[in-house]
C-alpha cells in the first residue's frame, strides 16, 4: 500500500510526480503530497484526500532541474489527515522522506528520539525515519540512510532527499517494492511500473537491503554494507496506454471488457499445435507423475481463483489439492505442513502481496520449489519463487480485481489438464475437448458482455439493498466467493457466499421476504439439488436470480424469478464464463449507488502490508 515516486532531472518535477501518483493511486488514495527543493528551500505540500486537492494546493507552481519526491497513502499510523500525508520530515524541516510499509518497531525508536529531545508532530511511524536519518546525517545523506535503515524492523521502501544534497535522491528498500526508472538526464524512483512508463521502459528493481543513490546522470545501487551493486536492466514490456481509461467511464469496466483478450493471451501464450506447454513452471512428466498433492496459497481473490482451482485440478488430475489464505497460512502453529512431493503454488496478481510472499518464503524455508502464477513480471514474487506462470492480462489498474482473477483461473485449468493427461486420469479425447473448450472461452466472454443490458437492469432495480446471498455447489460455490467479493468491495453491500446445501444450517435465517438470492447452477449433475435449495429460500420469501447454461434454463423457469443464461459450453468450464455476470453485477450497483468504482474505500491494490 501507498505509492512512492521521485524525480531528479531537467523537466518540470511536478507533472511527474502529480501524473506518477495519479497511476499509483490504486496503491492507496487517502492522502498525497509533494516535497521538492526550490528558490532554496525544501517546500513540503500535502493533504488529506485525492490527488486533486493536492494539485489544488500546489496551485500550478513549476519546479524545473530539480528533485522531488511524491507519496499517495493508505493509511496505517494514524488518520488519514494533512499532518500523518507523506512526505513526513526532520525538525528543521530540512530533509523528507516518503515511506511505503509498516515500521513495527517504530514506537521503541520514536521513544528513543524523543529522549533525545525530538519532538514528532505527526502520528505516522514514517516520521521515526526522517528524525533517524537527520540524526545520523554527517554530511551524507546515502550513509545517514544505511545507518538508518539498520534500525528499523518491519518493511520499508522510501525516497529521501535533503537540501544540503539538492542533486540527489536516496531510495531504499526491504519488503516494499521499489524500481529505479532509467532516463537520459533524468531518473525517477516509483513504486511500480505504471508511473514511469510514460519516461522509459527500462528500469532496476532494487532487492531488499539496497540502498540507491540517484542523480539525473547517474544511479549507484549499494548493499547494507555500503559496496557497490551491479544492476541489470529490466526491459518492461506493458504499454502506456493500457494504463489509461481510452474512452471507458471506469478502468473496472474498461478491463472486464479486456478479458476476451487476456484470456486469449493467456491461453495461445503456452498453446502448441494444441497442446499446453507448461515448461515455463517445470511441470515436466517426472513431476507431475511424482506429486502426491498441490498446495495453493494466496489472498482474496487469487485465493478465490486457487479454490476454484482446487475443483478443477481434483476432477480432472485426481490429485487432493489444499487451497489456503496466504495470512492463515504463513502462521499455521507451530510452523505450516508442507508434505513431501507436494506441489506449492502461489498466486498473485501483482506479485508485491505482503503474505503471499510471507508464505512463499516460508514454503522456502521448508525447502518447497514454489510455483507462482502472477500478472507482473519483475515483481517480488515473480522474482522469487522457482518458477512463474506469468497471466497476460496486461496493467490492471481498477483496485477490484477482474481480468487478473479470471486468467489466474485459466492458468490452473491449463495445470489440470497437463496433471490429467500425464497421469492418465483424463483420455486424449478429453484432452484435445478440453482445449477446445478452453479456446471457446473468448468468444462466449464477448457473447456475454454483448448481453450485459439484463445486468444492468438488474442491478438498476437492486442497489438498494442491503445484504444479498451468493449460493452454488461446488465449482459454482468457488465461483460464487468472487462474485460475492466483487459485490461487496465495489458496491458496499454486504453480501455472503454459502454453499447452497449449507445455507440450511444457519443462515437461512437472514432469509426474509425480497432477500436477494443469486443462485450458480452450471454442473448438471448438482441442479436438482440446487433447485431443492433454492425452493427452500423461496418458501421464506427470497427473490431468486439463477444463472445457468441455455440448455438448462428451463429447470430453473419454475422456481426462480430472473434466468441469467451463459452460453451454451461444457459444465467444466461454466464457471469461468459465469464470472463475468457478476463483475458487471458488482460494477453497475456500485455505479447506481455513486460508489468510487475504480477506488472503492478503505482498499488499495496492491496489499504490501499484512
Ligand atoms: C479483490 C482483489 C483482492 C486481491 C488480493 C490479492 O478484487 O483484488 O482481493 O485479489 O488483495 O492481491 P494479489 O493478487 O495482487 O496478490
């Protein structure tokens, strides 16, 4: 969470910094400001809320051959507030610093400070860092920096400048991610890709307990004992564009429509003459013959992605397959069970999830290779597990999940295939329908997208409840939790996922008249239970919406009061399809309310904190 960005160079910094926050908004939007050195002095402006009271305030001033660093938070010390907005500086007011990450030991140093007779105006832990390195600055900010950052426990990325250095920015990092964009006479420091793209595509990411110094011709990279680091250039590969809305209202909508192509990409990414190519991960024939079980560990909705996964991979590869939340997972007492032989896999669409990587370097630790699917190229998880599935669902900008989550899903259908054509619990025949339907899948997303008008509707007529139900069996059940999700984090309405023959033992209780029941019936063999399910919420007042295939509508004519209809595909692959239904469901109620789709509240992206 929050999103950090710096210049050193020749332009005008505070476009650069304004428009590289704008595109790190999605790591958090509480607050933002700027610190830059101009008419020397260190000016520091900042505020509580959007980008767009920052701009206000910085009322068009221009700072040109300078250096400048900027922040966009999600708070975790304190009240979002223009006091706890980054930059936070020292006494003087001298030196800044920009912080992404958790600082756990900050209140015994803060203590430790103050005993020194410092005096802290604001409630962030960020602050500590900015007394900590004034407190050792004996004329050089890079060593002021090392010997600050040993202190400090928990994660970090942070930009410092200072005006006795006005030529230069000092960057550091352990467990935030931090990037180094490269420039001709001019460098930036950024969080993420997508803030320097506009500047160059060519950029060092810098490991954890690196500390780099960045002038406008020049970045040298050190580690904890002050030697230098060679670098390699990292080329990124996503577009400026795809980090723009191009038309759309709201990149939420914009990337639900993308999903045709992403899964396109992701699939013909590793399809050869019809056969998937797994090779990138390792899943040669020896392992896939040798794993007794897979382990999948993620957070929100890769987990979602990981228990539909888990269906998938049961059914077709007959390999038990253990989904966990990587939060839980990471602090499984006294130490999580990983057996032998079994096949850990990670998920994450931006590959910088605090637990997720918690869990993969603690699956490490026990000596696991860890499999990663993840959308980012570059990022931490990518970097560290053994082996990773990138998904190609390019930039995913809107905080709520879509394209990310459903070629996360394909990436693990392609895995369960591979499992059950090499251990033969699949025939070839099955195999070849397999791929088949899998290369199906961008048209019906398109088929359904074309039919999004009942949605619409739908949502029209139901935004203002206040809870609603999600049921369905088994893979439908997996398909729910994120349909669920997507409803709730965009819209704000509280909504629950049951699997349908639970309901019954508890909370059918909240069923009254009217209650909004969405109902996933795709698999065949489970709708006559299914439709038993839903007439028990019907004969306590529900108001049923079903979603199924055309050829099984009219089971659902008698008992339900709206029929959503996917195309007409294999029951395996349904739920796929049925994932977009309820992205457009969550996205037009949210729309319907005046919900911030794009940035609903209290969430970020990219979730570096655990
Ligand atoms: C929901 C959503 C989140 C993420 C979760 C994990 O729409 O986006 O639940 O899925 O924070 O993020 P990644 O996949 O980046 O690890």
């Amino acid at each position: 969470m929050c999103g950090i960005v710096g210049y050193v160079g020749k332009r005008d910094l505070i476009p650069v910094l304004v428009g590289g926050l704008r595109k790190l908004e999605y790591r958090g939007y509480d607050s933002a400001g700027v610190a830059f050195l101009k008419d020397d002095r260190l000016n520091v402006v900042k505020c509580k809320g959007r980008l767009t009271n920052l701009e206000e305030k910085l009322g068009g001033v221009s700072v040109e051959g300078s250096i400048g660093i900027g922040h966009t938070r999600w708070a975790t010390h304190g009240e979002p507030s223009d006091i706890n907005a980054h930059p936070q500086t020292n006494a003087v007011g001298d030196l800044a610093v920009v912080h992404n990450g958790i600082i756990e030991n900050f209140r015994q140093l803060k203590s430790w400070l103050q005993a020194k007779g410092i005096r802290f105006v604001s409630e962030t832990d960020t602050e500590v860092i900015a007394h900590l390195v004034n407190y050792y600055y004996e004329g050089d900010l890079r060593s002021a920096v090392l010997k600050a950052v040993k202190m400090l426990e928990g994660s970090y990325a942070i930009g410092v400048i200072c005006l006795n250095e006005p030529d230069r920015i000092i960057g550091a990092k352990k467990d935030s991610p931090l990037i180094i964009g490269l420039g001709k006479g001019e460098n930036i420091l950024a969080s993420d890709f997508p803030a320097l793209l506009e500047y160059t595509k060519e950029v060092y990411i810098l490991e954890d307990n690196e500390v780099a110094e960045i002038t406008e011709n020049s970045i040298e990279v050190f580690d904890t004992l002050g030697n230098r680091v060679e670098k390699e250039v990292f080329k990124v590969d996503w577009n400026l564009d795809q980090a723009e809305k191009g038309g759309w209202e709201h990149f939420m909508i914009k990337e639900i429509h993308e999903q045709p192509v992403a899964m396109h990409d992701t699939l013909m990414a590793r399809l050869h003459d019809d056969r998937i190519d797994l090779s990138e991960i390792n899943l040669n024939e020896e392992i896939i013959r040798s794993i007794t079980g897979i382990k999948i560990v993620a957070c929100g909705s890769a987990y979602h992605a990981g228990v539909l996964g888990k269906y998938v991979i049961e059914n077709i590869g007959r390999i038990p397959v253990d989904v966990d939340i990587a939060s839980e997972f990471r602090y499984r007492m006294p130490s999580p069970i990983l057996s032998e032989n079994e096949l850990f896999i990670v998920i994450s669409q931006s590959g910088e999830t605090a637990d997720t990587i918690a869990a993969l370097r603690e699956a490490h630790k026990k000596g696991a290779k860890v499999i990663a699917i993840t959308n980012v190229k570059g990022s931490t998880v990518s970097r560290e597990a053994d082996f990773t599935m990138h998904t190609q669902a390019g930039i995913e900008v809107a905080v709520a999940t879509s394209k990310g989550y459903l070629t996360q899903v394909l990436c693990l259908y392609m895995i369960a295939a591979e499992i059950g054509r090499i251990r033969k619990t699949i025939t070839e025949e099955e195999y070849s329908a397999f791929i088949d339907n899998l290369k199906r899948i961008p048209d019906c997303l398109r088929e359904i997208l074309k039919e999004k008008g009942q949605i619409q509707q739908l949502a029209a007529s139901r935004f203002s409840d206040v809870h609603e139900f999600f049921i369905g069996r088994g893979m439908d059940y997996a398909l729910m939790m994120e349909g669920s999700l997507k409803l709730k984090e965009l819209s704000y309405i509280h909504s629950e996922t049951y699997a349908a023959g639970e309901l019954k033992h508890g909370p059918i209780a909240l069923i009254e008249d009217n209650t909004l029941v969405m109902v996933l019936a795709t698999q065949e063999a489970l709708i006559d239970k299914v439709v038993s399910n839903i007439r028990e919420v019907k004969a306590r007042g529900a108001f049923v919406v079903a979603m199924t295939m055309n050829r099984y509508a009219e089971k659902f004519e008698h008992d339900s009061d709206l029929i959503i209809r996917l195309p007409d595909i294999d029951d395996m692959f349904a739920p796929i399809l049925a994932a977009v239904p309820y992205q457009l469901y969550g996205y037009y109620t949210a729309v319907n309310k005046g919900c911030d789709v794009d940035k609903p509240r209290n969430l970020a992206k990219s979730v570096t904190v655990e």
